[in-house]
C-alpha cells in the first residue's frame, strides 16, 4: 500500500475516493485562525554522513574522559562487551512475554537463571523476576511484611538512600501505614541499635536497613535482625551497590532482600531503567510480588521451564494480587544474569576486592567522617570550602568529584559522598585527594 500519492492524478483519486474536491475541505472543521497557512519552519534535509557528523560534534559536549567519583545508588563498573552482543539479539530485545508463556522457553530459562543466581548471591530460598529498581522494590517488600505479620508500622534506618525513603513513604501515605525512621551512630556511621530498640514494638511490620548504606559503612545485620525478630518483625535488608555482595556475607539473617542490580553490566544512562530485585525465605513466597519460573518436565522428560506462580494483578483478581506493579525488567535482568554468568563466583569476589582496595586506597588520603567498615564509598569531610567550591576545582581537571550531603543530612554539613570502583585511575584518586587538601 503506498501512503504518500506520487502525482497530481493520484491526489484527485484519493481525495474523489473520500468525496473530497480539495485538500482543503479536509480541514474545514479547524476555524481559519488555527491553521498553519505556511510550510512547517524545518531546516532542509541532510545526508546520512552529515547526520553522524552532526551528532559527532554533538558527543564532544559530553563528559567524555571525565573521571567520576559520584556513586549514590549509581556506580561507574566495566560493562563487558559481551552483554550488549547478547541482549540486542531479537529474540530478547524485540520480544514481549506471550500470554502463553511456556512457548517461549528462552525468555523463561533466562528468568529462571536470574533468579537462582540471584538466590546464591543472597542467601534466600526464592527470588522473583525483577522489579523497576530498588526504589520500588523497598516499599514493595514493606507491603509483604505488612501481609505476612498483619501488622501496620514501618520502620526504615534513616542511613538508607534518601530516595528510597521517599519512594517507600509515598507508597506508605495512600494506605494509611506509619513509616518512622531510626537514626544512625555519629562515630561509626551504622544503625544505633539503641533506638531502634526503643521504637520498636508489637506493632511493628519490619525494620528495614540498607547494607552498605548510603554512606556506605556495611552494617551488623544480625543484631538488627535480633532485635526485630524479639518483637515479632520482619528484617527486610536493601543494598543498592550488588558487587558488595561479591565479598560481603549474604543476609541470610534477613527475612526479604531488596536491592538494584545497576552494578551488574546496567549503563547509567542518566538514571534508569534499571532492575530491582526481592528475594525471601520459602514460607512467604506467596506474598512476593511478580513472577515466579520455575523447572519442571515437558510430556518426553525433558527438561522444560514454566509460569510457577504469579501473583501480579494481571494474573489474578485485583484484590488477591500482591502488587500493581505489571511488569518486569526482563531485558535489563539479562544484562545482570550474563554479567552474573561471566563472572561467577570467583570473579566476581575478584571485582568486588578491586572496588574495595581502592576505595581504601581513597580513604587513607582523605578525611573520613565515620569509622566504620566501609566497601567502595564513603563520606569525606570537607576542610573548609564547600563541597561545590572543591568540585568546580576538580572539574577544571576533568574530574566529576563527590555529591554534597547537605541537602539530605544538614547535620553532616560541609560533606561528600565519595565512591571509588575498579574503574577509578589511582592518578584521578591523587588529584581528587590533592585538591580536597588545597
């Protein structure tokens, strides 16, 4: 079918076709003053080479060569070239999950390898197939807990990412559940155990923690999950950096795990989309929001994948659904997944020690604001300039420096959140800690 008539001839067939003797009795419903009565105000074509040249210049406005040391939830890893090579094969990039779903095998066994993996790096008996991000996936497991303990308050450390928190208390306010925070120690950083311990009570759903938190001091989630479990409460545990979890003892002491999977070959990409991930022990599987794929056989014993469990509202009833979230992040999972399968257990403890080591590296040069065990960021203390003044000097060197905490902790006043990953150059580390002494 052509769209566009290519002569005079054609135009007056088209338009007697509709009954029309003009183009212009095509607009005679729009009043005079409205119509464009000129040619649209676009620039002449280009070629294609002179389009790539265009957008060439375009890049060079980019911070391109930039070093970073901004973290915050968003960190700067090696993407392996490999990922890209398999997500953008059209069986995943332009697939849509069919309604019946066990056609599609492939989509299924990348899931069901999603979520084992994801159960080896967290220690828990079930994961389910992605949320948007840790964001969601916070208030999300806060929903859970409120259904399995039929209990109504939140309590949520205040060291966990600022945004998190927000997210958690706007999905909170419309359902009626009180969400307080308990603060963090002045020295060390971590959870103060001591109020926790006062605000909690019989009331309490769960206590939700984030390890490493957003100052990234790696917390004791054991005694937190002690103290929660005495009141009868759910421990839900948040980590938004995943190559932590390459080092760090998975929280087995957590009842729900809720993070971002950003770390795992996910680009930056000025904040999203990105892939968020819950995971729980085997009884409150039932009330995890999602899909679950689970193995099984087909009618020859072979081996064949299936929708176990969904409890989206898609699925079921509205009113028996866990969540209204309708989705999952199946193609920005497969980042994670083969970036999970090309590094492996060994390799990715390897990446997690190199973030580690230089981050230490980092620290020993600048001043520290707390003294606990910290993984790959951590918050430095300014001497005196503000933390903006310290970053236009760095930005002059080519380097994008830490983000300023004022606007989240007035307490912590003139400081930053600085994170160093196996991509930070130890010469960017010697310049970015020179001109914080500056």
């Amino acid at each position: 079918m052509r769209y566009l008539p290519k002569s005079d001839a054609e135009r007056r067939e088209m338009l007697g076709a509709c009954g029309l003797a003009s183009a212009d009795e095509l607009f005679e419903q729009v009043p005079p003053d409205l119509r464009l009565n000129r040619p649209l105000a676009l620039a002449p074509g280009i070629s294609e080479y002179e389009i790539a040249d265009y957008f060439k210049m375009l890049a060079q406005k980019n911070a391109n060569g930039y070093a970073s040391f901004l973290g915050a939830g968003v960190y700067n890893h090696y993407r392996p070239v490999v990922v890209d090579t398999i997500v953008s094969r059209g069986e995943f990039l332009t697939s849509y999950t069919p309604y019946q779903s066990e056609i599609s095998q492939g989509t299924l066994q990348a899931i069901f390898e999603f979520q084992t993996m994801i159960c080896q790096l967290t220690g828990m008996d079930v994961a389910n197939a992605s949320m948007y991000d840790g964001s969601t996936a916070v208030p999300e497991a806060a929903m859970m807990a409120v259904r399995i303990t039929r209990k109504h308050r939140i309590l949520v450390a205040r060291s966990m990412h600022p945004e998190y928190r927000e997210v958690l208390r706007t999905y909170a306010r419309d359902q009626s559940l009180p969400v307080e925070e308990f603060g963090y120690d002045a020295e060390s950083g971590q959870i103060e155990l001591a109020d926790l311990e006062r605000k909690l009570d019989d009331q309490t759903a769960c206590v939700i923690l984030q390890s490493p938190n957003f100052f990234g001091v790696v917390e004791d989630t054991g005694a937190v999950a002690d103290l929660a479990r005495a009141k009868g409460a759910l421990t839900v545990y948040t980590f938004a950096e995943a190559v932590s979890l390459g080092i760090l003892e998975p929280p087995r002491d957590a009842d729900i795990v809720a993070g971002e999977l950003q770390s795992f070959a996910i680009p930056p990409s000025y904040g999203g989309p990105f892939a968020g991930i819950l995971a729980t022990r085997e009884k409150y599987m039932r009330q995890l929001p999602g899909r679950l794929v689970g193995e099984t056989t087909d009618v020859n014993g072979h081996r064949a994948f299936c929708l176990t469990l969904a409890t989206r509202e898609q699925h079921i009833r509205r009113e028996k659904a866990t969540s209204n979230i309708c989705t999952n992040q199946a193609l920005v999972a497969l980042m994670a997944t083969v970036f999970m399968e090309l590094y492996g257990k060994q390799g990715l403890r390897e990446l997690a020690i190199q973030n580690l080591s230089k981050a230490h590296y980092l620290g020993a040069k600048l001043e520290r604001r707390f003294s606990g065990p910290y993984f790959n960021e951590f918050v430095a203390q300014g001497n005196g300039a503000p933390v903006a003044d310290v970053n236009r000097k760095l930005l002059e060197r080519k380097i994008i420096g830490g983000l300023p905490l004022r606007e989240w902790y007035p307490e912590l006043g003139n400081a930053a959140l600085v994170c160093a990953t196996e991509m930070t150059k130890r010469a960017d580390m010697d310049t970015l800690a020179e001109v914080f002494e500056a």
